[in-house]
C-alpha cells in the first residue's frame, strides 16, 4: 500500500471520528459533505480504483487515432477547465502524450503548441463567461447552506479585485485549482479585460511548455510524466503553505487575536501542557531569529533584494561551477540535454529561421551588449547613481574576463556542422552570459524608473531576450546546452554578486550618521 492510501485512510478514520462525536451539532449538509468526503477516502485508500487507469487508456486510444491525436489533446485542453473536467481527468498528461507523439513524428510539434495554447485559452474564457453568467446566482441562491454568506461573496470579490490575475496565473499550475478557478473569477465579477491577459500568459506556459517536455523526453515519458506529477504536487504545496503562513501572519498580527487562540490551544487537554512547556519558551528563543529572516523578506534596506541577489549569485555561480568541473576533465562530454536539444534543433531548422536567427544572435555579443551599457552607464551619471554605475561596468568587465579565462581553460570544441561564424572554444557561451547584463540593467532600471507596469515590462522583456540570445546559439549549433546554461550561470553569478556589494553600500550611505 502506498504512502498516499495510507494517509486517506488515516485521514478518513480521523473524519468519521470527528462525525460520530458531533453528529448532533453537525446540520445535515454538513454532515452529508463529511460522509461522502470520507467515503471517497475510503475507497481511494482501499485500493479499488488502482486498476482503472485513465491515463493508460488515453495513451492507448492517442496511439489509435494517429493524426487524430490533435482533436484529442486539443479537446481534453479545452474541457481542461471549459467544461470542468480536470477535476476528474489529468489534463496535463493528455498534452504531454501530445508533445510525446509529436516527438515521434506523428504528428507536427508546432501545429499543436498553437492548437493547445488556442484551446486552453478558449476553455478558460468559456468557464470565465459560464461563472459570470451561472456562478454569481447559483452562490447568491445556494451558498448559505453551505456558510458561504455574502459576507463571504463579498471577501471573495475583494480578493479577485486585488489578486485576481495572480490567482488565475498561479491557478493554472496547481491541479486543484485550475479547473475552477476561472469559473470562480468569473463569478466574483472580475473583468475580463483584467482576466484575460494573465489567462493568455498562463495557458502560454503551461500547455506549449507540457508539449516541448514531451516532445524533447519522449523516449523517457513514463519517468516524464512522474516528475511532472512531483513538480505539480510540490508546487501545489509550497503555494498552499505560503497562502497557510500569509493568513496567520494576518490573522495573528493583532494582539487580541493572539491571546485569543494562545488561550484557545492552552485550553485544549493534550496539546495544552505541551504548548505551556515546550512550545511556548521555543517561540520565545526563535523569534528573534525568525524576525530577523522576516526582514530579510521584505522590500527594503538589506531586505528582500538582498536576498535575491544573494540567490540569484548562489545559483548562478553554482550551475557554472558545476558545469566547468564536469567538463574540465573531459571536454569532448555531450550531457543527455546537450544531446537532446541539438536534435530537436535539427529537427525544427527553418531556412528562413535560420536567416533571421543569424542576425538575432548577435543582440548577446560583447560589441552590441557593451553599447547597451554604455549608454545605461551615461543614463545613471545623468542621474547621479554612482553605485549602480560602479555596479554594472565591474559586472560587465568581470563577465568578459571570467568568459575569455574559461575559454581557454577548458578548451571545449565546437558542436560540429555549425551555422554561424565563431570565434574561440565552445565553453562557456558568451553571448549568452553576455545577455545577462540585459537583466542586470533592467534590475537597476527598476529602482530608477517611475510606474510597476512599466518596470514589469522591462523586466520581463530583458529576461526574454536572454532566454531567446540562448537559444539561437544552439539552434545555430554554435553552442551545446551546457555552454548556454553556465553562460547564463556565470554572468548571474557575477552581476548578482556586484548587486551584493553594491546593496551593502547602498545601505551603509543611508544609515551612516549625518556630519555636522
């Protein structure tokens, strides 16, 4: 027996436990929800459902329907949250069998990125239009027999006034919610112009990225779909933890309420004692420590910057280092992604593509990206950020050392038959840890330029376009996989540490004592 039918099991006991001692305060709604939660329960942990395999039979009907395939992933997209159901059905897995069979050449991976992308978007604005015109009236008509009171509707309207679009976006990553959470938008009287563009960005990402997953890992798609399933679950859980802290961060920042549920636990016969003589004096000695990582969390003095840079510098020189002593020893290695990623290039070379690419690659050279911060470095002296200034020319004359030393230091050749003109060994990509430094301008475009949407655009962007630098230099072969990865890691690594440094400072000038 699995861990998971364990904890159902478990979970239902505790559950009819909890019936049989308040079956008399229970009202019947609530008692019928219990049981038939519990029930389910029951028969998820007993095992009966183990030989129903839904996702066997959707393989094997794909595997019929040959061509037909696109109907089949383009309407299990569509239901998804169109009609619901990815409450019964593993939509996800539908449109990784889909990269899968594209993989094998049955059917064309670009036809169904568009196919998918169109049909996932057309089904959240159907359950969005269903919520707006269904949802509100049933809620109003039914929801107080289940304590959803307008009270409640009201709270609900106010949460997708504020935090709609990150919900919907969020949503669509999270099994659970993504079925209904359109449907629910919709509902609460959210606008569609404020739904649709955070609809457009997450079906963007979910439905082509499920497909380039398969197409690219289908020759290993049973271990596919099982680290998909983990990610989507983890996901799932570091969201539900997050939303758990951020509730009783609120809820407890009041200090009645505090004392409230304080009494509340001390009150109980078990967890009483042990909250009085262990809890309690182990709050007290952790407090201090857990403050002080709060503020490294908040916008602010050494606060949340501070530690992204911190993170963005750990991860970043971490992929690079690891990358260099791997290949050190043996520069002729290929990684399986080194391997995988220059076949799907072959497989998707486009003459014309590879024209416009030949152009495109040249945004992360050294010329081109020195330009850039050129003019950023005259930008910040108009505006008297000496810090920033100092910041970006050592990150970017640091980066074009680091690049050239490892260069020569690993020696790695060239992926043969390639379509751009180059220069010096393979490892690590310069232009694409070059294109970095369009991220690290954008980060200090943020503390100078003035509106959220407008530093958001730029952002995004910058980081578009060193996504994009990358991958034209292995659609172009000049470049393997792990040449890209620890150029980005590199130049991260290294603007990441200059923004360090130059947060320290920044933060010494502000609380350094006024002379007299």
């Amino acid at each position: 027996m699995t861990p998971g039918r364990i904890v159902a099991l478990v979970i239902a006991v505790l559950l009819l436990a909890v019936v049989l001692v308040r079956r008399k305060r229970l009202a019947g709604e609530r008692l019928v929800v219990a049981l038939v939660v519990a029930a389910g329960l029951a028969v998820y942990g007993s095992g009966v459902l183990a030989h129903v395999d839904i996702q066997k039979g959707i393989e094997d009907l794909a595997k019929a329907l040959g061509k037909w395939t696109y109907a089949l992933v383009g309407f299990m997209a569509f239901a998804e949250t169109g009609a619901f159901v990815g409450l019964v059905a593993p939509g996800e897995f539908t449109v990784l069998l889909g990269g899968v069979i594209a993989g094998q050449g049955t059917i064309n991976i670009f036809v169904l990125i568009a196919l998918v992308w169109a049909c996932t978007l057309s089904g959240d604005s159907l359950s969005f239009f269903l919520g707006r015109r269904l949802g509100r009236r049933f809620l109003e008509k039914h929801g107080p027999k289940v304590r959803i009171t307008p009270e409640r509707l009201a709270q609900v309207d106010e949460h997708f006034k504020k935090r709609g679009g990150a919900t919907v976006l969020v949503g669509r990553f999270l099994g659970f919610v993504r079925p209904i959470a359109p449907f629910v938008a919709g509902a609460s009287g959210m606008q569609y112009r404020n739904f649709i563009p955070y609809s457009i960005l997450g079906t963007g990402i979910w439905g082509p990225g499920l497909c380039v997953i398969g197409y690219v890992f289908w020759r290993s798609f049973d271990q596919v779909t099982k680290i998909a399933g983990r990610a989507t679950l983890i996901f799932s859980l570091v969201v539900a933890v997050g939303v758990a802290i951020w509730w009783a961060r609120k809820k407890l920042r009041d200090p009645e309420e505090r004392a409230r549920v304080s009494a509340w636990i001390e009150r109980q016969p078990v967890v009483g004692p042990l909250w009085r003589r262990f809890v309690k004096p182990a709050v007290a000695i952790a407090a201090p420590r857990l403050r002080f990582l709060g503020e490294r969390l908040t916008p602010g003095a050494l606060g949340l910057e501070f530690t992204t840079a911190l993170a963005v510098t750990a991860v970043g020189l971490y992929v690079f280092v690891a990358y260099t002593v791997t290949l050190a020893g043996n520069p002729l290695m290929l990684t399986p992604a080194d391997s995988s990623l220059l076949r799907l290039a072959d497989r998707t070379r486009i003459s014309g593509l590879v024209d416009v690419m030949k152009v495109y690659t040249n945004v992360g050279s050294s010329p081109v990206v020195g330009l850039f911060v050129a003019v950023s470095v005259v930008a910040l002296a108009m505006r008297r950020r000496p810090v920033e200034l100092v910041a970006l020319v050592v990150g970017f004359i640091a980066l074009l050392i680091a690049v050239t030393a490892t260069k020569a230091g690993v020696d790695r050749p060239r992926p043969p038959h390639k379509l751009v003109h180059t220069i010096g060994a393979s490892f690590p990509s310069g232009h694409a840890a070059y294109s970095t430094a369009y991220v690290a301008m954008a980060v200090i475009a943020w503390r100078v330029i003035p509106g959220f949407t407008r530093r958001l655009i730029v952002l995004l962007g910058t980081i578009l376009v060193c996504a994009s630098v990358g991958a034209s230099r292995m659609y172009l072969r000049a470049h393997y996989w792990s040449d890209v990865a620890a150029g980005w890691g590199l130049g991260f690594g290294i603007f990441g540490l200059c923004a360090v440094v130059a947060l320290i400072v920044l933060y010494m000038r502000q609380t350094a004592p006024a002379r007299t």
